[in-house]
C-alpha cells in the first residue's frame, strides 16, 4: 500500500475505458505469470505503479537510521503518444523521500514531480531502473540493487543484495484485492530482505557516515481505484528476528467498519508463504499521536494511531508495534496534495513460544482528512 498509489489511481479514473478515450488501460483483474528480475520493471500498459522501500540501518556506533524512498509512475496514455516534441510526456513521476534519524529525535521529508521526459525521469522496462531528477533505483547486472536520493540535503548511497525470492501477495500470488468490484485490485510483490550497507550524510554536505542493516521492497501496478466508501487505511511491514516476514492492511470504511477484502501476507523464516484473509488477524490500537500540523475533515488536530497489537491466532503470532518517534507525518502540497504518517517501528513479541523483535514500518492514510478529498 502507499499514499500516492491510489490517489493517482483516482486521477482520470472517471473517464476510463470510454468509448471517446484513446485506448483504455489495463487492469489487475486475474492472475497473472511474473518473471523476475524483468517485471520489476514499468509496466505502461496499467496507469500507476510505485516502488517503495524503507529500511532500518545502523551507523557503526549503533544509532539508528530510517529511510523511505518512493517513486511513483502515473500514466498519461497507455501507448507511447505520437511525439511533436522529445518532452512530450508519457508518464508523469513523483518521488516522495523521509528520514528517520532516532539518535537526533528528527523526521524529515521530501517530495518531487517530474514529466517522464529525456534524462528527468523514467522508469526502464524489463529491468528495475526508476528515476527523478537525480533520485535513482535500480538493479546491477550482477544482481545488487543501488539507491540514491537525498532527504533536505541528507544523502543516502545504499547497496542492497536480496536475501530470499520476491514474495508474491494476495490468495491469487500477485494479486492484490482491494474491494469487491473488477479492477479494485493491483499485482503486488515484495523483496523484504535486501541486505543493505552504504553511507548517509546526517547534515547537508556533512561527512558520509557508514550505515547497514536490512530494506523492505515493494512493487504495486493496476489501473483501478478503491471503493467510494473507503476512506484511507493501515499498512503494515516487519521483518523479524526469527526470520520470517509480515504484511497486512486494513482499508477504513466510511461507517467505521474494515473492507473485508483487507488482507496480508506472512512468510515463515522456512519459505512457507501463508495468505492472511481480513478475519484472521486483528489490529487493535493501544495509543495515539496528535499532529501539531494537519487537521482532519472537522476542522480538529489530525489524531493517529501511535502504537498496536496484532494477533495472528492461527499462527500464535503477538506482537506489539511501537513507533521509534512519534511525530512521523508526510505533507505533500507540492506533489499529491496527500498527509499522511509512515514510520520506523519497533516490533516485539510471541510467536508460538518464541519470542521475537524486528524493526519495519508502518503506513496511515486517511486520519488528516479523507484520502480522495479535494482530488
């Protein structure tokens, strides 16, 4: 899940598939055959797609460190328009980037849009290679990933090798349902071991500090948008010490309820890949963070949820989901116009008889105002 994804969704969505449209985009409505490394590459034919990873670092005195690096592709045409200029766009990209710094008790954020034209921004086919504006992801022939990007003058130079397969979501692998009608779905994977080492620059121009530890990726495409009664949602990622990898979400409906096509995903330190349906697993909130910035639709201080217990019956999985900071919102106005809190957290825990801890990330959409409001 992220932010942006089905806010972009949500862009021109109105008009699709229109008889007086060019040619209507394709939509993530049945299963699919995946190939890796080639589809984490773009795929054009469905209007949006994103890349996303956080990671949890280390410096070599053991601060902690996290990140997220977001890049965002929003189809204008699913076929490539014919050109009067080499800046006719596309695509229209975004980048949204945060820094977590737990030792200085910072947060900072960034944001950035480009038309995918020339050298600004793009996003290679058959191969991860995404990029904005000196802002770049992507995959060596030698099977290491590279990311660089900077956060307000902070730079980040990370080398990720994947430690497992990609991890395919959704009770069809790679497909990811959102709500009940055709097309309320994307194709969705994960890499959520990427052993990472590089450096970071705690002040703009400052000197490189050594950094390692572990980043989360996913890859969502489709060309469909949420329910109309679905007002923003909670999305969940760990990697634990025990070796194996969590996520789940839950879409916020208008009435209070949850979207019962919620769903999550958890793979065993084994391999064994266990699809988690919305009843399952519960996500109970245990404390809040008020915002001292955004404001929710009544005009009142954004309140979120600040800490969690999610119970996984089934698999005798607790664990309680604790923020490294509080204070962990991203405001956009010059890209998406979208508020919303994604953070570094602390996961602890049972699972079975074992107790585990891991770091992850957590995403909230939806508490600063309904998500689609003004788009």
């Amino acid at each position: 899940m992220c932010a942006v994804l089905w806010v972009l969704c949500a862009l021109r969505g109105e008009k699709e598939g229109s008889a007086s449209e060019e040619p209507a985009f394709e939509r993530a409505i049945a299963p699919r055959e995946f190939s890796y490394p080639k589809d984490f590459g773009a795929h054009p034919a469905y209007k949006t797609e994103w890349w996303y990873l956080t990671g949890a670092l280390k410096t070599e005195q053991g601060e902690e460190v996290g990140f997220q690096a977001t890049w965002f592709r929003s189809g204008l045409t699913p076929q490539a328009p014919a050109r009067v200029s080499a800046l006719a766009p596309r695509d229209l990209f975004l980048f949204h980037g945060a820094c977590t710094d737990v030792a200085k008790q910072s947060f900072l954020h960034d944001h950035a849009a480009c038309r995918g034209a020339s050298t600004w921004a793009g996003a290679e086919t058959g191969g991860l290679k995404v990029f904005l504006l000196g802002r770049t992801l992507e995959r060596g022939a030698d099977g290491s990933w590279r990311v660089r990007f900077e956060v307000q003058g902070r730079a980040f130079d990370l080398t990720m090798t994947p430690e497992r397969e990609p991890l395919l979501h959704g009770e069809s692998p790679g497909l990811s349902l959102k709500g009940p009608e055709p097309g309320e779905a994307s194709y969705y994977v994960s890499v959520p071991r990427l052993r990472t080492s590089g450096t970071f620059q705690r002040e703009p121009g400052g000197a490189k500090i050594k950094v390692e530890g572990l980043a989360w990726f996913d890859q969502e495409f489709g060309s469909g948008q949420l329910g109309k009664d679905q007002v923003g949602w909670d999305w969940f990622s760990a990697q634990l010490d025990d070796g194996a990898d969590l996520m789940l979400y839950q879409l916020r409906k208008e009435d209070g309820s949850v979207e019962p096509k919620s769903s999550g995903t958890l793979r065993a330190a084994g391999g064994e890949r266990t699809h988690l349906k919305r009843d399952d697993y519960r996500i109970e909130v245990l404390e809040t963070w008020t915002s001292p910035r955004t404001k929710d639709e009544k005009g009142a201080p954004a309140k979120y949820p600040a800490k969690w217990k999610l119970t996984i019956p089934s698999r005798r999985v607790e664990l309680i989901v604790t923020p490294l900071l509080p204070g962990q919102e991203l405001t956009t106005p010059g890209t998406t116009g979208v508020n919303y809190w994604e953070g570094l957290c602390r996961f602890e825990g049972t699972v079975g008889d074992k107790k585990v801890s891991g770091r992850g990330y957590v995403e909230l959409v939806g508490y600063a105002g309904r998500f689609l409001k003004g788009i």
